[in-house]
C-alpha cells in the first residue's frame, strides 16, 4: 500500500492539470485513470486550445502526460473499486485489489458523453462521428453535416456549426425541440441552410475507416440513406459521480458534484475538477476541464498543508 498526499481520480485533462499543478506544488500525487485522456483523446482535431491552431486531442493528452510526469506526478492504469474515508487518510482500492491512500483526493473522472449505442459507432468516433462542435466543427468546412438531438445544446451546436457547414441537419427524436427560445431563434434565421427531420431517428452509423451516411428510421426524400460528412451526437451527458456517491459528496440538481469556485466540496479532503462539476454551467470544454484541475490542486495543497 503506497501514501500519496494527493490521489487523482480520473486522467483527462483535468486530472492531469492537477497532477501537474500538485507536482509543482512539491507533493506526492497519483493519477489513476481507467482510460488516458478521456474525451480529450477522442475528440479528433482541436482548434481551440491556446497556442495551438490545431491539435490532435490524443497528441494533447500526451504531452500533458509528459508535463505531468515530468513535474513528479505518477500515473497508473486502473479502475477504482471502492473509495472510503479511514481516520485522515482516504482509501482508494482498485479493480485489480491494488489500494493506496491519500490525504487529499481530487475526482476527475468526468462526465460521459450519451452515445446512441449502434454498431459502428465508436470505431467511427473522431472519422466522423463526434459528440462536440465546438471542437470538431471547423473541420467540416463547406460540408454537410447531421446533429442527433433536440435539446438547447444540439440548437446551440447547430448555430455554431452554422459559420462552417454548408448544410446541416437536425434529427430529432420527438415532435419538438427543446431550447432557449433565444437559441432557437438564432437556429431558425439559418433559412434553408439547415432542415429539422423530426420524429426521426437514425438506425445504423456506415462507413469503412470514414463516415459514409447514416440510415434513417423514415424516409427523407424517398430515402432513409441520409448522405453526411459528419454526425455530431448531442444527446447529454452523464457525470461519473460513482466514487462522489461512495464518499457522500453532495451532487447538484443535474447529478454533477456540488462544490465552490475553489472546487471544494462538502467532504473535507475531497476536492473535484472537470465534467463533474457545473462551476461554468453546461459550457464543458478542455480549457475549463485543465483550469479547473489547477484550482483543485490548488485547494488540495493547502489542505495536505494543514493536514499532512
């Protein structure tokens, strides 16, 4: 069993913004991560990051493993089974029956973009298929490109996909759409720029190593073969609050882990950093995630400061 001043759980780039801040910081971290970079590595091209016009999120994440690294932080593969409280120390035991503790825990785990659950879907993700316009919507320059939604953050996507598709389609599932009546305005002076298909779903993902078309669940223009450069699923997302629940962190009215601008929580020791919380509302991006985890760190050392 090995005593870090801080555990991180989670090894996005809110993870490994607090690792790398804790190293800096001159305490013994550990991230623990089942899956390195999270959404990050799956996001396919970024092109909003400061200082980079473009970037790969896989090659991102990498160098933020790096720079973590090479400030002292040690990064482990693993799930987390179970997290307790013992006396001042946190007990963090994996699915592999590895345990170690940690005066101070950080939780990173993120929240988990809903997929739609077809065949094809996930090895079509980032050759595609993607889950955010913000950062993968430039790419589709002068295409044409389809949203699976209905809600305010499938409209909001529609309006910013708007300055770069040529044509865009919204699916929608129900017979309406759900959105800030301002945002739905916006959508709706697109003119023919883009086309609501509702009550319709899309049935099958079809393409090689690229996104070929999608199969509707009705016929669009005498066909259910939708021809599409892309497909951006923005049907919500599920924050992993598991370990939160096992600890008794207070989660807010939409299931994220309740904590204040300094990313503490209501449990003394536990901290929280990225998707899991709502601090800037539903606006869930890389630079939010990374700045996020330098303030958990932040939190944490002085507490481990007081506490160690």
């Amino acid at each position: 069993m090995n005593h870090y001043d801080i555990i991180i759980i989670g090894s996005g780039a809110a993870g490994l913004s607090a690792g790398l801040y804790a190293g800096r910081y001159g305490l013994k971290a550990l991230i623990i991560g089942a899956e390195l970079g999270g959404e990050t590595a799956r996001a396919g091209v970024i092109e909003n990051w400061p200082g980079d016009i473009e970037v790969e999120g896989f090659k991102l994440i990498m160098r933020m493993r790096d720079h973590a690294e090479k400030n002292g932080a040690e990064i482990v593969a693993g799930e987390v089974k179970s997290a307790e409280k013992s006396r001042d120390n946190f007990v963090i035991t994996l699915t592999n029956g590895d345990t170690h503790t940690g005066t101070a825990l950080i939780l990173a785990q993120g929240s988990n973009r809903r997929r739609l659950g077809l065949p094809n879907e996930e090895e079509l993700t980032g050759k595609g298929v993607h889950y955010c316009v913000t950062c993968d919507g430039p790419v589709y320059t002068d295409k044409t490109i389809a949203v699976v939604g209905g809600g305010d953050a499938s409209v909001k996507g529609i309006n910013l996909a708007a300055q770069y598709a040529k044509k865009i389609y919204l699916i929608v599932r129900g017979s309406e759409i759900k959105a800030e009546p301002i945002n739905r305005e916006r959508m709706e002076k697109l003119g023919e720029q883009m086309e609501v298909l509702f009550e319709t779903e899309v049935k099958e993902i079809v393409g090689e190593n690229i996104l070929d078309h999608v199969v509707l669940s009705k016929e669009y223009n005498g066909s259910t073969n939708l021809d599409i450069d892309g497909l951006f699923i923005e049907i919500g997302a599920v924050p992993d609050g598991e370990v939160a629940n096992q600890l008794g962190v207070s989660l807010d009215e939409y299931g994220y882990t309740a904590a204040d601008t300094m990313m503490v929580t209501n449990v003394p020791g536990v901290f929280v950093a990225g998707d899991m919380v709502n601090i800037f509302g539903h606006f869930k991006q890389v630079v939010t995630a990374a700045a996020t985890g330098s303030v958990a760190a932040t939190s944490a050392f002085e507490y481990v400061k007081k506490h160690k």
